[in-house]
C-alpha cells in the first residue's frame, strides 16, 4: 500500500518513506504500468483522432498539434482516415468505444444535419473544424465565415475588383465552401462589389490537382479576374500553378489568398497570403474539452462552443 501510495501522489506518506520507495523505483528500474492503472479507472488513456487524410498537409498539421495537445494532458492520440466519406465518419462515431478510446475527436466533411442523432453515443466527442450542424456534443470551430470576409476585404483593399472564389459545389450543406462563401459575399457587399457567379470557381474536391485543372479550363474560357480567394491553401497551390502556367503573374495580374496557413504556404514561390486560424489553441482546446469530459464521466453542460481567433498573415502573393 505504501508502493501504491508514493505512486499515486497520496499526501499522507512521510517525504522520508517517500524518498526510500522512490530510490528503490530507481534502484530496480521499477516503470508503473499505466495501461493496468488506466484500465482499473475504466479508462485506456486513449483517444481517438478521425480526419478525411492525414496525407494533405492541414490534416497533417491538425493531427501534429492534436498530438502534442494530448501528451500535455497525458492522453495518447490513435489516428484514422475517414476518407471525407459519410459512412466512414458515422462509423467512427460508433466504433470508438470498441476500439477502446475514451473519447473522440472528429474532423467531419460527410456528415449533415441528418445525422445528429449519429452523435449520440455513450463515450465524450468534440466535432473539430468546419461544419457546424448542432447535437449533443461539444464543437471546436474555425472563424470560418469572419476570416474569408477579412481575407476578402484584404483584396479589396489591394485594389482587386474582379475578385474569384475557388472553393467546392456550393448547395444547401453547410460546410467549409459555403461557410467561407459567405464570408467572401459579405465583404463583397461591404466594398460594394457586384456578386458576379462567373466568379465562382467550384472544383470537385479541394485538392491541388482539381483547382489547377478546373482554373485552367475556365482561364482557356476567358474568366478574367484579378484576385482569387482560395478557400484552402491547398486549393491555393493549384491556383498559382494554373496562373503560372497561363502566364499569369502573381501578384502583378492576379492578387491569391489561401486559408490555413499551413507550412508549405511561407515556401512557395511566390509565398502565400492565407489567413491563420491558431491550429495549436484550436487543438488544445478540443483536447482539454475532451479530457474534462472524460473526467467527469461524460457530465456537465450540455454542449460547448468555442470558435478560435484568427490573423492574416501577407506573403508575396498578395504583394507583400
């Protein structure tokens, strides 16, 4: 018991005892077994992190800062890919506590309104990102719509008029295109631009490869603009390739803003305005968020919200 005690940090043993176990833990290379201590609470001091693809670099960035987060908490992170597929999130969701996680972050791009029922299940969840659909769990968001409107406006002010979005379909979901579309309306409104729709460039899915080829079939059309609001600094990198490739200089012809501010962006040529949206306070916010719902055994209020701040960060592309 007095093993048990020095261990666990009890406040009644002598600091001699104390000191005595403690040279004998070092003396015998005595490690606890945190797995045993963790299952006897119940707990596997494991969570889960599910994102569309850890291989695109702000998911990369998210799960790197989620991780650090974790370990500051004592938490270990185990990662899976949902694919930005529906049934594959949903399934996360489901699967969690079998996996023997003790909760669950999830990034979601499939899910909808219709499956707010999805989220109850007996173990704590923070949704972390950008689709913002109610239910019983709590919500890391990005300033979605405020930042696209500042970064819109920062276009404006670069005396861009003809000003593109390249973003996904836009529908009746609410998720990162429409969210930050109408960010971009907003600040259109704001400068007393005109909201012209052959200005909306929408790619199949947010890649380098999709935005390169859909710009360059609308160039090869005769779209002219002279700014572009790339919803993701991924989309911005196949952006600035298809420019390059029209002869299209940048920032001389065309002023381009990314959002995300992943680390590739400060190395491009040129470097990438984007908008940075705190992933690390984002991250250690869903991750205290999560530990203290484990804590309490899934109880106290109902649901929190919290949106991250954000900051526009000027690189070359959008003169500097």
């Amino acid at each position: 018991m007095t093993v048990s005690n020095v261990i666990n940090g009890h406040p009644n043993v002598r600091p001699a005892t104390r000191d005595r176990v403690l040279e004998a833990m070092t003396r015998l290379d005595y490690r606890v077994n945190v797995a045993a201590r963790n299952l006897r609470k119940g707990r596997t001091g494991t969570i889960g992190l599910a994102v569309p693809e850890i291989n695109r670099p702000y998911y990369g960035r998210l799960a790197a800062s989620i991780i650090a987060a974790a370990d500051r908490h004592g938490l270990r992170v185990s990662i899976e890919q949902t694919g930005a597929r529906r049934e594959s999130e949903l399934a996360a969701l489901a699967l969690s506590r079998n996996r023997l996680y003790d909760g669950l972050i999830l990034s979601t791009v499939g899910m909808g309104p219709a499956d707010v029922q999805a989220l109850e299940v007996d173990h704590p969840v923070v949704i972390l990102g950008e689709r913002i659909f109610g239910g019983p769990v709590d919500h890391v968001a990005m300033p979605n719509e405020a930042a696209s409107e500042a970064a819109t406006r920062h276009l404006v002010e670069r005396g861009c008029r003809r000003i593109a979005i390249v973003c996904g379909r836009l529908g009746g979901e609410v998720d990162v295109s429409s969210l930050r579309h109408a960010g971009y309306l907003r600040a259109l409104t704001e400068a007393g631009l005109a909201a012209d729709p052959e200005l909306v460039v929408t790619v199949e899915s947010l890649t380098m490869q999709d935005a390169a080829r859909r710009l360059r079939e609308r160039l090869a059309d005769g779209l002219l603009l002279d700014g572009a609001f790339c919803v993701t600094d991924t989309v911005a990198m196949g952006v600035l390739r298809a420019l390059a490739d029209a002869g299209v200089r940048v920032p001389e012809q065309v002023r381009v803003i990314g959002f995300d501010n992943v680390d590739e962006s400060a190395y491009l040529v040129p470097s990438l305005s984007t908008v940075d949206p705190d992933h690390d306070l984002m991250a250690e916010r869903a991750v205290a968020l999560l530990a203290s719902r484990i804590d309490r055994a899934g109880s106290g209020p109902e649901r929190e919200e919290f949106a991250g701040p954000f900051r526009l960060v000027v690189r070359e592309s959008t003169g500097g």
